[in-house]
C-alpha cells in the first residue's frame, strides 16, 4: 500500500477563485475546517445529508494523508423557524433543539458519517456575537436602526466576491422588502429586536437576537481561530450566507479568513431543486427506512461532489446493485484470505500489478478535488480484476496467492470502508449466528448433493435466495453472498 502519499498532489476546487488549486495548509501537517450545520427545528433532508457528507470524506481522506483534522459544525438553534415551530407545539425552543440535535446525531451515525471535534450552539455563543456586532459598529461597518444593527455592504469594497456578483448588480436587482430602518436594501440585519414572546438577550442595542449570518462568523473563528483552510456547505449557501460570513469576518479582522470554500451541488427532483421551502424533500430518515445505509451514502458519493445529483427509486436501486458488487468481492476476499492454503505455484504477479496501478487511480482520484465518483470507478475495475482472477479454471489457493489476494482486500478495505465508507462488514450489520447458521446449512446442502439429491440441494438454495442470500457452486466449490 502507498505509504507517506504526496501531500503537494492534492487540489481543491476554492469557489472563492473558482479554480483548482493545490491544497497548502495553513499550518504544516495540520487541516482546520469549519462546516455550517443544521437548524434544528426538523429532520435533515437528504439535500442536506449531502453537506454534512461532504466534509466527512474530506476529513477522512486528509487523515489517510497524514494530516491532523480539526472539524467544527454547528448547530443553529435559534431562528424564525424554530421559533414558529416551538410555538406551534408548545414547547421551549431549547426542548426543540434537544430532540432534533439527537436526532441529527441518530442518522449521521446511520449514515456512517464520523462526528465532527466539535459542535457548537448559537445559543451558548451569544456574547461573542455581541463582541463581533460592537467591533463592526465601531469600525463604520454597521449601523444601529432602533432596536436592529445592519451591516454596510457598500463599506466592505470586495462584498461579492465569492458569488462573483458587483454591487451595482445586486442593487439594481435586489427583491427586498421596503425596509425604512436600512441605508441600503442589500445590508442585512446582524442582531434582531426581539418581538413580544421571543426569546431574547441583552444588548448595547436593547433586547434582541443575533441575525444568522453573525452565528457562524463567530463560531468558525473562535474555534479555529481568526484564519482557517476550509469552509464547507452546500452551494445554496453561497449567497448570501457565505458572502455575508466573509464581510463580516474580513471586516473586523481585516484579512482573509478562509482560504478554501468548498460547496457541494443540489439534489434535483424532476430539474428542481430539493428544498423544504419548495415542499419537494424528503427527509434523510424517511429515506432510510427504505433503504440500507450504506446504500444512501453510496447514492450520495456516487457523482462528483459539486456535480448535482437526480433523486429516484431507480437511482437508489442502481446504486444498491452497484454497491453489492463491491461487497461480494470483499465478503469472498475476507473469506478466500482467512482460508487453509494448499501448495501449488505462484500465479499472481500480474494480478498484483493491476492492484498497484488500481490504488495509484484512486489516489490520483481523491486528490483530483475528492472525486469519489472516479474512485468509485476504480473499486468496480478492481474488484472485477479480483473476481476475474478468483473465478479463473486455473485459481488455486497457494500461500503467494494468498498474500496477493490480502494486498487486494486491504486496498479495497482502505478506500471502500474507511475512507468512502460504503464497505460495511457484515458482521457489523449482523447477529453473530447469522453466518456460522448459514455456513452450517451449506455444508449440509453439500451433503444431500453427495447423495445425489438434487431436489431438495435446489430447494434450499431457493429458500436462501428469498431470504436474500445468493448461493453460487463454482469449480472452487459453494460461494455465497448477500443480495
């Protein structure tokens, strides 16, 4: 396996430049990342999984890469809508926030997604969002009106650049309601006068709420500190949140606060985006109680992160077939690697060539801006290579076949399950009697075919199959593996 992979080949495409760039960190040998997080008044859709997915390869990747990962997501637990929802069921918005942030944590971990260092609340977060507004209101970049503090979007002369928008543009194409408080109809609202039966904080400007924007400027830089590599989302955030994130953050500090904005593409329904606000979603949970896990996450890895992806039965089913190809393969190598060995000659060069070549292909993948639908593509030309080889007239099981088979399954347990997280073993998804039962009924069927009784051999392969189990006799002697 590749040891020590060059560091220097890895390039990320920077929304904020809108080009690829080779990935130089901050700080040698070490990755800081921040990523925005859910509202917690619902369950995530599986628009939003796709975010959250995201920088889970990411880290996963940079820690195969040697790096030190340091992620920060946050939670936003104070909005409109959580708001309306607390009042619409009676409850305290902090109860809310409970059950959906156990919640959130409950299907990341369906979706084998790795938690991230840290999660911060808005909530806990208020006072240093009231340090941040004070710092931009001293220094000209915002403004109080009443009980509401703005920020100037005119003062902040690169407001735009990661949209790629002027100024001038937005103005002149601005859809803003008539808002008397604003200089401007682009500057938005960085704290909130509380309204009667809100939740509401003390401040320099009366009672209120910080504005959504402000939560995350404050989070990401005070736990990453004031500079960090990279900023993750979905592409919808881009403006204005992630715009308004920069403005603010660049405002008080005067510099560049991330130097890789990272956004992942939509999940389309019938050429429509997938969102609540147009009530086409569906939710991560929902989806699951329909299909495996590792089925979802397969889907949602399946395209290139940035590339949109189309949302269907079909397209879920075509990857629960893609994926199981994958699994068979590892399921036999595991079972082929811990097998008794006879002696016999060494056949396997060429196989372990085509090994070494298949793992350069899917490094060179991952480091071509995590592209995981090529890495995919790599582990099917690998595992038909294996099977290929496996299922050959000529296979024997010798100790040097053995050992190039073992080469075989580290490179696809390395990228298929620890790296894209889609190889799950089965014993992990299992009672621990499920295999030895079904290897105890094998080698009784292996019996009854001794004795010529084919008829019931078939029945119980049947009975099998219905359960889900795929029984195979080849020249090796009885395979299976699950459907």
């Amino acid at each position: 396996m590749l040891k020590g992979c060059d560091r220097m080949a890895l390039k990320i495409y920077n929304s904020l430049s809108r080009e690829k760039e080779t990935f130089l960190p901050i700080e040698d040998g070490k990755v800081k990342i921040y990523s925005c997080g859910p509202t917690v008044y619902d369950y995530f859709h599986i628009g939003n999984a796709r975010a959250f997915l995201l920088p889970d390869i990411i880290k996963r990747y940079l820690e195969y890469k040697g790096y030190e990962v340091l992620h920060v997501m946050n939670f936003t637990d104070i909005d409109d809508k959580m708001i309306i929802r607390a009042n619409e069921e009676g409850i305290s918005i902090e109860k809310l926030a409970d059950r959906f942030i156990k919640a959130f944590f409950y299907d990341i971990e369906n979706l084998n997604i790795k938690k991230a260092d840290i999660y911060p609340k808005a909530t806990d977060h208020i006072s240093d969002m009231i340090n941040m507004i004070k710092e931009l209101v001293d220094g000209g970049f915002a403004y109080q009106s009443d009980g509401d503090v703005y920020f100037r979007v005119d003062k902040f002369k690169e407001y735009g650049k990661l949209s790629n928008r002027k100024l001038e543009d937005l103005i002149a194409g601005a859809r803003v309601e008539v808002n008397d408080k604003k200089e401007n109809p682009l500057d938005f609202v960085l704290w909130k006068e509380s309204k009667e039966g809100e939740p509401s904080w003390d401040s320099p400007w009366g009672l209120g709420r910080p504005g959504w924007h402000i939560e995350c400027s404050v989070m990401s830089t005070r736990y990453l500190g004031a500079k960090f590599d990279i900023h993750t989302g979905g592409v919808d955030l881009t403006f204005p949140h992630h715009e308004n994130e920069i403005a603010q953050s660049e405002a008080c500090c005067s510099h560049q606060v991330v130097n890789y904005w990272m956004h992942n593409g939509y999940i389309n329904i019938d050429g429509e985006k997938m969102s609540k606000s147009l009530g086409n979603f569906f939710t991560t949970r929902e989806i699951l109680d329909k299909y495996q896990p590792e089925v979802v996450r397969f889907f949602l890895i399946s395209k290139h992160y940035r590339s949109p992806i189309n949302f269907s039965d079909k397209e879920l089913d075509d990857a629960a077939k893609s994926l199981i190809k994958l699994q068979n393969i590892y399921q036999k190598l595991n079972f082929l690697v811990d097998k008794d060995i006879v002696d016999g000659e060494l056949r396997g060069e060429k196989l372990l060539e085509i090994i070494k070549e298949k793992e350069t292909k899917l490094v060179e993948a991952m480091d071509d801006d995590f592209n995981t639908a090529l890495a995919i593509g790599s582990l099917h030309e690998l595992a038909k290579e294996l099977n290929r080889f496996i299922n050959s007239d000529n296979f024997e099981l010798t100790q040097e076949v053995k050992v190039v088979l073992e080469e075989g399954r580290k490179l696809l347990e390395l990228f298929g399950k620890d790296i894209l997280g889609i190889l799950v073993e089965q014993q992990e998804k299992d009672n621990e009697l499920v295999e030895p039962l079904i290897e105890l009924l094998l080698e009784f069927r292996n019996k009854v075919r001794s004795k010529k009784e084919y008829e019931l051999a078939d029945e119980i392969r049947d009975k099998l199959d219905e359960l889900g189990i795929e029984v195979k006799d080849s020249p090796q002697g009885v395979e299976w593996s699950y459907k």
